[in-house]
C-alpha cells in the first residue's frame, strides 16, 4: 500500500438503507454487534455503579481532584494496556478473545460487588477503596483487549464499501447502549435509594450482560475474525515486543496522511471531551444543586441527551459522508472537521451562562460531534492500514485516545474551580475545537 492513502470512496452502494440491507445480510456482523451491545450494555452497568459508589455519595464533596482520579482510574488502563492489546491481537484469535475477556469480568465484576456488601458504608474508606479499585482496574483492563479486538474484527464481517455505515452503526449503537445501562443505573439508584445493596446490583447487572456477550461471541467461527496471517512467535514473546509494536502501529500511521491527520483530530476532541465531562460533573453537584438525587437525575438526563445525540449521528454521518465524497475528495475530510466546529459553537454558549436543560443541549451536540469524528476516525484507521498491523494501529489509537482523557484530567483538576462555573474554561474549549478544526483542514490539503 502506498504511503499516500487515497481518498475514500464508496463504490457499489447507492443509499444508506441498501447498505444496512447488505450489512444486516451478514451474520458475523450481526453476532460482532450482538456481541458489542451485550458488552457495553454491562459496561454502562458497571460505570453506573462506580458513579454512584464515588461521584454520587452523599458523604463526599466531588471535587474537581476526586472526579478527575474517578475518570482517570476508569481510563488509565486502556492506555497502559493498549500496546500489548495491539500486540497480541495480531498474534491470537480474535474471535477467542472476544469470548474470553467478557467471562474474566464477571468474574471480577461479581467480586467487586461481594466486597460492596462486605464492607457496606466503609466502601469509601481506606483499605476497602483500594481493593474495590484493584477489582475495577482488573476489569476494565481486560476490558481494554475486548474492545480493541471489536474494532480491529469490524473488516472481518462487511465488505469494503460498507465500512463507513458499519462504523456508523456499530460504535455509535454500542455507545447508545452504553448510555441506556448508565442511565437505566441511574433511575435504579434514585428508585431504591442509595446503599451498598444497590451498587452491587448494578455490579452484578453488569457480570450478567459480559456472560451474555461471550456466549454470542462463542457462535462466531474461531478465525472468523482475523488475523488473517498471524505472527508465528509466542505470546510471551509478543508481549515483551508491545512497545516495538506500538512504534511499528504509530509509523504506520504516521506514513499515511489521512489516518495520521483523523488521530490528531480525534486526540484533540478527546481532550477537550475530557474536560468537559469533568467540568459538567462537578457543576451538577457543586453548582446546579446541592441534592445528591437531583444531581443523579440531572446527570442521568445529560447523558441521555449524549447517547441521543451520538445515535444521530450514526443516522446522518454515512450519507452525508457519501453525499460529500466527489472526485478524489474524501467525504470525511469536509464532515469531520465541520463537526469539530460544530462542537465548538455549542461548548461557546456555555460561555454565557450554565443551567441544567442548557446543559443536556450542549451535551447532545458535542456527543453528536464526537461520535461523527470518532466514526471518520474509525473509517481512516481500517481502511487505511493494512490488516496485518491492523491491531497494533488500532492499539497506537487507543493510546492517544485514552491518554489525551487522562491528560485532560490532570489539566481539568488543575484548572476547574470547586463549583465548576468557569466561563473562560468553555470559551478556551470552543477556540481549542477550531483550533483542532483548522489544523486538520491544513493537513489534509497538504
């Protein structure tokens, strides 16, 4: 494959409804989606149950420093684990993976929810918080081989030409899911009241729906998923290579301007993301309301608003991609840095003045243009690398992905004021995603 991707196009397919026809055809697909619903469903589950277990006690201030080390724990082991995910999944059967992962979280899920009950009201403090967050750690690291291996799987199951619709769909219907289980979490908690039963439940939820996702992934064939031609060494020799694989992922990456470029801008949106969702935590229980219920609901409406906004675009992305695709210019390069504008403008209103519906607004749109990017993005990294370092590309993905949240984190737990009412902290965002805007459109003319 030459250094200089070509723009994408779309050959074959002449709407958006022939293209769900033909994806909905293919049965691996509908066993990878099967497998990705159930898998987040759980996830939004557990984040729920974390949520309520630290951001959401009644006993605790949420500090911008508390909220951010939550979000951090939450995200750290995506981008430590990352290099060996890509690694190894260019070595094992995906499908195994798939089927394997899911039943090692319940496992640990299940056993976060026991030292809930055990410890009861102590959760919080000293030595039952470590241990509940070693449990957590466990969990979403393993979580972290899951998802790589969704994605690295995807071009296994569509032709193509179908790869922009099915990454519409795909990722975009796992995050809805995702926020349906955060938000079913949510109403749970504000219907039986808080408690340690109640965590654990939510816990417990989520060990059910991971069991689930490795049974549909167990009907998928063993190589159905790729690697088409995996490297021969061992997986001891493989993990100690991550961090030479990770450099091969990134040059690989690098020599190839259209998925070098979407990565920037993904990063970029990713940060500016992290800050955001730090800042809005703490303006809805320091600032909006000082009532731990009400904080829940406002909270839980804000991410509904999200996952609305990010099935929206699934909906519009793939047409508009096609509509906008003439010649040799890529679709993707004219939506993908509108979105990033249009995320600024929305995160700009802020600027005026905060309030809870105001809130859900801004939050709608900016899921909506993050998911539309991280749509193009996605599109870019698969069809623009080749298969056979397809999972340590995705790895160098993850990397940037993850660590430009936790970079936001520390940035956020310097910065946001203890009752999260920061004006200029929105208006440096807006110019922060036109910033990202621009510089994209640069490269891609370049």
């Amino acid at each position: 494959m030459s250094p200089q991707s070509p723009a994408i196009t779309l050959p074959g397919v002449t709407s958006t409804r022939s293209d769900l026809v033909e994806i909905a055809r293919s049965r691996p697909y509908r066993r990878l989606l099967g497998t990705r619903l159930s898998s987040q469903l759980g996830d939004g589950f557990f984040q729920a149950g974390l949520a309520s277990l630290v951001l959401f006690n009644a006993e605790q201030q949420a500090t911008p420093l508390l909220v951010a080390g939550a979000l951090s724990v939450t995200v750290l082991p995506f981008t430590v684990v990352g290099p060996f995910a890509g690694v190894l999944l260019d070595r094992w059967s995906r499908q195994r993976v798939l089927v394997g992962a899911n039943p090692i979280r319940a496992v640990l899920a299940t056993a976060c929810a026991v030292g809930v009950l055990v410890a009861g009201s102590a959760v919080l403090d000293g030595g039952w918080l470590i241990a509940v967050y070693v449990l957590v750690l466990g969990a979403l690291t393993v979580n972290r081989f899951l998802l790589a291996g969704l994605g690295a799987s995807l071009p296994h199951t569509v032709a193509p030409e179908l790869l922009v619709t099915a990454n519409a769909v795909t990722p975009t219907a796992g995050t809805g899911v995702f926020a349906a289980g955060f938000a079913v979490g949510g109403l749970w908690r504000i219907a039986v009241g808080d408690g340690p039963v109640t965590d654990a439940t939510l816990l417990g939820a989520a060990a059910a729906a991971w069991l689930v996702s490795a049974a549909v992934a167990s009907r998928i064939p063993r190589d159905g998923l790729g690697p088409d031609e995996p490297t021969a060494a061992s997986s001891a020799v493989a993990a100690r290579a991550a961090i030479a694989g990770l450099r091969e992922g990134a040059a690989h990456l690098w020599a190839r301007p259209g998925p070098r470029n979407a990565l920037a801008a993904m990063a970029a949106h990713r940060f500016a993301f992290g800050v955001l969702t730090i800042v809005s935590i703490v303006l809805v229980r320091e600032y909006l309301t000082d009532d731990v219920a009400e904080a829940v609901r406002v909270i839980t409406v804000v991410g509904a608003g999200a996952g609305v906004g990010a099935l929206m675009a699934a909906v519009v992305t793939s047409p508009l991609v096609r509509i906008l695709t003439t010649g040799t210019r890529s679709g993707l390069d004219v939506w993908l840095p509108a979105c990033l504008v249009l995320a600024a403008v929305a995160v700009s209103v802020l600027t005026f003045g905060v309030t809870t519906w105001l809130l859900v607004v801004v939050g709608f749109v900016v899921a909506f243009g993050g998911q539309a990017v991280k749509i193009c993005v996605d599109t870019w990294v698969q069809t623009g690398v080749d298969d056979a370092v397809r999972g340590r590309a995705f790895a160098f993905y993850d990397v940037a992905y993850n660590a430009a949240f936790v970079g936001a984190a520390a940035i956020a737990a310097l910065v946001v004021p203890t009752d999260g009412n920061a004006p200029w902290l929105f208006a440096a965002l807006a110019v922060w995603y036109l910033v990202a805007a621009g510089l994209y459109v640069l490269g891609r003319r370049r």
